[in-house]
C-alpha cells in the first residue's frame, strides 16, 4: 500500500488516508485496510510493533489519522481525547446555505433500530456535540469546518443531517450526487500535546 505519512517519530506515525479505504480489516476488507497497510509497513522497516490506530475514519471519509506505536502511546492520546486536549477538525461539504454562519450542534447520538451501521438522534443516546463554521458558500452548498468535542460514529454525518444540511454524497444520511462518488468529508487537521516530550503538535 502507498502510504501518504505525514509524520513519523519513534512513538507516533499519522497517515493521510484516502477516501475507500478502511482503517480495520474486516470480511470486506480483509486484507486492504490502512492497519494492513501500516503492518506491512512496520514489517518492512523491521519494526516489530502492533498496530495501535488512536482516532478512526469511516470507509469513505478521508483525512488524517494516528497511530501509536505502543499501548503507553495510544493510552496517554486516548485520554486527551476524553478530556478534550485532543482537537480534531474537519472540513464538509453540506447541502444548502446555513441560516447561522456558526454555532453548536448538541444532540445525542445512538445505533438505529435494526441496524449495524445507521446511526440517528435519540434522547438514549450517547451525548455529542459538533462546533460547525461556514467557510464558504457556492451554488447552493456550503463549506463547513466542524470540530468535535466527542466522537461518536457518523457524528458529523448524522448532526448535519438533522439540522437539514446532509453532507454532498452522503447516500446514507442525505442523497448521492453527480458531483462526487462518497460523503464529502475530510479530516485536515489534528491537534494534541506528544506523550513523550509534552510539545504541542499541529498537523494540517
């Protein structure tokens, strides 16, 4: 695999992962997920670590992820990302021009009835907020920079949606589009203080 590293130390690698790729093996992507690719990788440069992903992307959201290249490593990012020290941001694509330029977007989030992956707002759901700039606007869509305070699955997908401003493509929470083949998210940036030498990374 073609890995787009964006940065390598002794203790952390994060890679630019493309749209249509998974970051866990799974019976559809058994054997070409960004882990598999990663473990080849650590092969290949004889490093015998496991393969410890901190923050996850779906299948077809693109952009930046973490990995830690031991379990000290993936504890200490885990938890700033449970006391918010771990910034996360990403830019969308919505449907349609936002009555408020910016604002918060808090609505609980949980597993659809009958479903494995669909996610929708339920008030037993798990807490979620999203923090969501206007960027820019253009023929009728406009771009969003959103940052999470939580990470709940398809937390951005599903919070946009519910506002009535669905991702460009999102089949799942909005509508497909002519205009691009998936959810047009990506995660471009990743703030975090390293577990080592305590100096604050910035990753664009």
């Amino acid at each position: 695999m073609n890995l787009d590293i964006v940065f390598e130390d002794d203790w952390l690698l994060i890679i630019n992962k493309p749209a249509g790729i998974a970051i866990h093996p799974s019976i559809l992507h058994y054997s070409d997920s960004l882990c598999n690719g990663i473990r080849f990788y650590f092969d290949k440069i004889g490093l015998k670590k496991k393969v410890r992903p901190v923050n996850r992307l779906d299948l077809n959201t693109s952009g930046l992820v973490v990995f830690a290249k031991c379990e000290y490593i993936q504890e200490c990012l885990i938890s700033q990302m449970k006391c918010h020290k771990f910034k996360k941001e990403y830019l969308a694509v919505c449907n349609g021009i936002f009555d408020k330029k910016f604002g918060t977007i808090s609505l609980p989030i949980a597993r659809k009835e009958n479903s494995i992956i669909e996610r929708c707002i339920s008030e037993n759901g798990q807490p979620s907020t999203t923090h969501y700039e206007v960027i820019k606007e253009f023929n009728g869509y406009s771009l969003v920079k959103c940052i999470l305070e939580t990470g709940r699955t398809h937390q951005i997908r599903v919070h946009m949606s519910a506002i009535g401003h669905p991702l460009l493509g999102d089949s799942l929470y909005g509508s497909i589009s002519d205009l691009i083949d998936r959810q047009a998210l990506h995660c471009y940036n990743l703030q975090f203080v390293h577990p080592v030498n305590n100096n604050v990374l910035n990753f664009y």
